[in-house]
C-alpha cells in the first residue's frame, strides 16, 4: 500500500473519527497528550517502524507527508465554532449555554 493511500485512508477514518463534534469538546492537556499519541501511533504502524527504532515525531511525520496534525485541525475547527457562535442571535441556545472559562477552587492550607 503507498503512504498516499494510507493518508486517505486516515483522513476517512482516524481523523474524521476523532474530530467528530471536537469543536463542542472541552480538552484538557491529558487528552491532547492521548490524540497526540493516537494520530502518531497510526502514522508508525502505517510505515512499519515500531518505537523501539527511537525515531522522532516530526521525522515520521515527514516521511508520511503529513503537514497538518490532528491538534492543529482540531483548533482550527473550535475557532470556527467560536465565531459561528458569536455572530449568532442572542436568544439561540448555543449562545445561551456559551461557555465560560471555569474558575479554579481555592485550596485552603491547613
């Protein structure tokens, strides 16, 4: 199978599998960390280079022709949402349960 083959089909099925509704998503580092590692485990099993052999992420991303990662698609569909949301109506429900950045707890010492 020729990596060009292997790119469509990750586009097909990995990536549209796992940026379904991601705009809508609240994604804390520990899930970016797992994506990251989803997206890259797919791109070395696809070239048949296994961990053990140490090669980096961007060299393997090279070798695949890979331009843009999952995160970065990911992001790029959340700033979308962000302004579909903003030039909408004021009584529509997206902007109704627009959310907020939370706000971290105060710990107290004792």
């Amino acid at each position: 199978m020729t990596p060009k083959t292997k790119t469509h089909i990750y586009h097909a099925t990995v990536k549209s599998t796992i940026t379904y509704a991601a705009e809508t998503r609240c994604l804390k580092s520990k899930t970016l960390s797992k994506l990251n590692s989803t997206e890259m485990d797919f791109w070395r099993r696809s070239a048949r280079i296994s961990r053990k052999d140490k090669i980096r992420n961007t060299i393997m991303k090279r070798q695949m022709n890979v331009t843009r990662s999952l995160l970065d698609d990911i992001k790029t569909k959340k700033l979308k949402w962000y302004g579909h949301v903003q030039r909408m109506e004021e009584g529509r429900l997206p902007k109704i349960y627009e959310m907020e950045p939370t706000r971290k707890k105060k710990t107290r010492k004792t």
